[in-house]
C-alpha cells in the first residue's frame, strides 16, 4: 500500500474522531512535527521531545494529568491503527491500463472503504 494511501487515510479518520479527541491528537501532533523539523536522528527527536516537555504542555493544556494524556493518545492511535488495517484490506485496486492509452503507464481505479464505518 502506497505511503500516500495510507497518510490519505489517517487524516480522513483523525477528521472522523470525536472533537476532544481530534483536538488532542493533532495538539500533540503537531507540536511533535514541529521538534522532528528541527532535529536530524531520532535520538535527538527523543532528547527534545524530553526537554520541551511536549507531552506536560499537552496534558496542562487539555486539563488532564501525564498518564491521562499518553493513555488517550495510546487509544486514539490504536483506533487508528485498527481502522487503517481494517480499511487497507478493503480497499479495491481495478486495473484500467487498457481504458487509458498513456505509454508504459499503468492505471488504477481505487475504491476507498467509506470513513464512517461503524468501527471507525
């Protein structure tokens, strides 16, 4: 499955996420983003996540302790996770090479699963 597919599909579950829960995970999100941008390794990544204190400025901002914080981000990214296998496996590729003359390219039909799955 393409990297592309697959970030296509987070961003339209994380849109589908109840709003505190959007909120929360594109606040932390971001802000992770944002120190990645700065570092080269993830050691470094790691190093600054520690010192900006990213996820105590999080858990304040959302009026929610430490361990409350990491434990809804654990359940929002495994939620994520279960909706992106579960959506992968239904994705349907139709190959449509023959319908669009284009010279050593091939062409696909992709049929996306619908976002607002009862699971998802």
């Amino acid at each position: 499955m393409s990297e592309y597919l697959i970030d296509h599909l987070t961003r339209c579950i994380v849109q589908s996420l109840p709003e505190q829960q959007r909120a929360l995970y594109k606040y932390v999100i971001d802000r992770e983003d944002l120190l990645a941008d700065k570092v080269a390794t993830p050691g470094e990544f790691m190093s600054l996540l520690e010192t900006d204190q990213t996820y105590q400025k999080a858990a304040d901002h959302f009026g929610m302790t430490w361990l409350e914080l990491l434990q809804s981000l654990k359940k929002i990214e495994e939620h994520i996770a279960d909706c992106i296998e579960r959506m992968v496996n239904e994705v349907s590729w139709t190959d449509c090479t023959h319908l669009i003359n284009k010279e050593g390219q091939q062409m696909f039909y992709v049929d996306l699963p619908r976002i607002d799955h009862p699971t998802c």
